[in-house]
C-alpha cells in the first residue's frame, strides 16, 4: 500500500528536512558535509537529494547576490491594476523584465504585486513608464523601499 501520502511523508522524513535545512543554510556543502552531519553515507545523501529535485521540493540551486553591491540600490513595490481579462498578458510582458524580481498575482486592491530593483529613482522612473504603457494595465501605485528589516528565501522548517 504505497499511497501518495506515504511517499509524501518518506520525502518529508526527519532527514530530508534536515538535510533541506542545511541546503537551505549553505547549498555549497558536499555531500561528505552533509553525510557527516545527517549520520548517513554521501550516496544516500545523493539519492535523497535527487529525490528532492525529481519531486520539486528542491526547484534549483543559485548565488544569492546583494543587489546594493552591484549598484541595485533602490528597490520598489509596485501594485498594477489590469483590465479584464489581461493579466496574463500584462503579467508575460512583466516577465521579461530583468529589474522585476518577483510577481504575484494578489487579492485586494491591486491585481499584481511586482518587487523591482533598479540603480536610483530616474531608473525606476523609466521602468515604472514602461509598466503604464503595457497594454492592459490600468494603473499603478509604487512604494519605495527606505530600508529593508529582514529578507530572506528560506522557507521555515
């Protein structure tokens, strides 16, 4: 009886969570790292990481890199509202956007919600005219980051 709640809950076993959170903590570990750390043998830690990526519980690995130290200093939310029936089409144009970090489709006031990171405010300006002139979006409204508190891609375990 091999249910998919059962291999849900193998993928999800202490050792799989402990092992995403050191992942999560420094990907850069090797497998005799991670082996040393989980009490199991590098080719375990291999399997069970394939089986993470294969399942989509791990979607990739990348380099975090601070936006202020390449000269990304000013990051921005923009709310966009959208006329009926074009928020895919507004969110594809988005898309392709290298400033536009993140896009989430939201409930409220606004349709989308856009995380933007440009170099200074005429930057911005020019990507924020940029969004306005995309067919079907309907309005705008930005807020600009002052400082950030706390920020993170770590999920908590």
């Amino acid at each position: 009886m091999n249910s998919a709640s059962e291999s849900e809950k193998n993928l999800l076993d202490r050792t799989n969570l402990k092992l995403l959170k050191l992942l999560q903590s420094d990907s850069q570990l090797s497998y005799r790292q991670l082996a040393r750390f989980l009490k199991i043998s590098p080719a375990a830690v291999h399997k069970r990481i394939q089986k993470l990526k294969k399942s989509g519980v791990i979607s990739g690995f990348t380099v975090l890199i601070d936006p202020q130290k390449i000269g990304k200093k000013l990051k921005a939310f923009v709310g966009i509202s959208t006329s009926a029936g074009s928020c895919s089409e507004v969110i594809a144009v988005l898309k392709e956007r290298p400033e536009i970090l993140e896009i989430h489709e939201i409930a409220g006031e606004h349709d989308l919600f856009a995380k933007i990171v440009t170099s200074d405010t005429d930057e911005l300006n020019r990507v924020l005219h940029e969004i306005d002139r995309i067919p079907g979006v309907v309005s705008t409204r930005t807020l600009v980051v002052l400082k950030t508190e706390k920020e993170t891609l770590s999920v908590p375990l």
